[in-house]
C-alpha cells in the first residue's frame, strides 16, 4: 500500500506515528490495568512491545495504525488514537477507530477530541466512506465517545483475544454528504 503522509491536529492535540523511543509513554498508559479494563488487563513488557511493533508494521503495510495524541503545548503523550483495519464479520474488515487516553486525563474531553480528530482525517485523507468501532457493551465511556461522535450502533461482533471471546458493539459512521 501506498506511505501516506500522516499529518492532523486538533484544539489541544497534535498527532504523530509513533516512535520505538515512545515505549515509556505509551507503557503507563497500555500497563495500567485501570485504562485498560476493556482488555482485561494491563500490557506486560513484552506486550507493549509487540503493540508498538503492530502499529509500525501497520503504518507500512496499512497506511495507518493508532497514533500518540501529545498535548501541543507540553509535547507531552495525553492519548493514542488511530484508525485500524478491523476483522468485522463474513470476513469483512473496516477501518476501526480507536482512542486509549492516559486515566488521568479522563473525563477531560480528550477521547472527544481524539475520536473527532481521527473521523477527520479518515473522511478527508484517507477517503474513507464508512468508519466503525468495536467496543464491548461494559465500556460506557467509549460507547458515550462514540455516540457523542455521530457513531451508531450497527451491529454486533465476536473478538477471539488471549483464548476470550468478547462480544463487541459495531458503532458505525458514514461519511458525511456534501453538497
């Protein structure tokens, strides 16, 4: 697949790829089993390690993957975001999107900012017409985020993760009509 140039901000973010040198950041936010309820647990050494190493592979071969959101006047890393091609149902796949902030920055209105940063740019730059989330029917703040989003229900879908299968919401967005 094509490189795309990876370029978006939003009022109080700035979002880039991520970097092997962001291991640290991305850790305290992917080892906190708190902000990580949604998979059960909190990220081992060598599972944030193998999740870096996904979204660079994902950057290359996908042209996009989740993103650090960095505040963008500390530079410092607040969420990661991204859009990610997502095994759906029937073999179907869609471009999933995605928003993990840092558990103290909740209830901040970054998974807003985050989730509206990355529909843009699905819409704008990568032409998409469709944009989903799977989340699980116990995550009430992303289904808030999603709703707050213009995401729709849709359907359901069935994730195999670490032996599990976890049930998942399909939200849904289209991309919107110009006239």
């Amino acid at each position: 697949m094509e490189r795309q140039r990876f370029e978006t901000s939003s009022t109080r973010l700035r979002f880039r790829r991520l970097r092997a040198d962001d291991f640290m950041a991305v850790a305290a936010i992917l080892g906190d089993a708190q902000t990580m309820y949604a998979w059960q647990h909190g990220f081992s050494y060598d599972e944030v390690c193998d999740w870096i190493a996904d979204m660079l592979r994902r950057y290359r071969e996908d042209g996009c993957g989740c993103f650090a959101a960095l505040d963008r006047t500390t530079d410092e890393l607040i969420a990661l975001a991204g859009l990610l091609h997502e095994p759906l149902a029937n073999g179907e796949t869609g471009l999933g999107l995605i928003y993990i902030v840092r558990r103290d920055r909740w209830q901040q209105g970054y998974g807003n900012e985050c989730a509206q940063a990355m529909l843009s740019y699905a819409f704008d730059c990568l032409h998409a017409e469709r944009v989903v989330a799977l989340i699980q029917p116990s995550n009430i703040p992303s289904l808030h985020v999603a709703a707050a989003c213009g995401l729709r229900p849709v359907g359901r879908a069935v994730k195999h993760y670490q032996g599990k299968q976890l049930l998942h919401i399909i939200c849904a967005v289209d991309r919107p009509q110009t006239e």
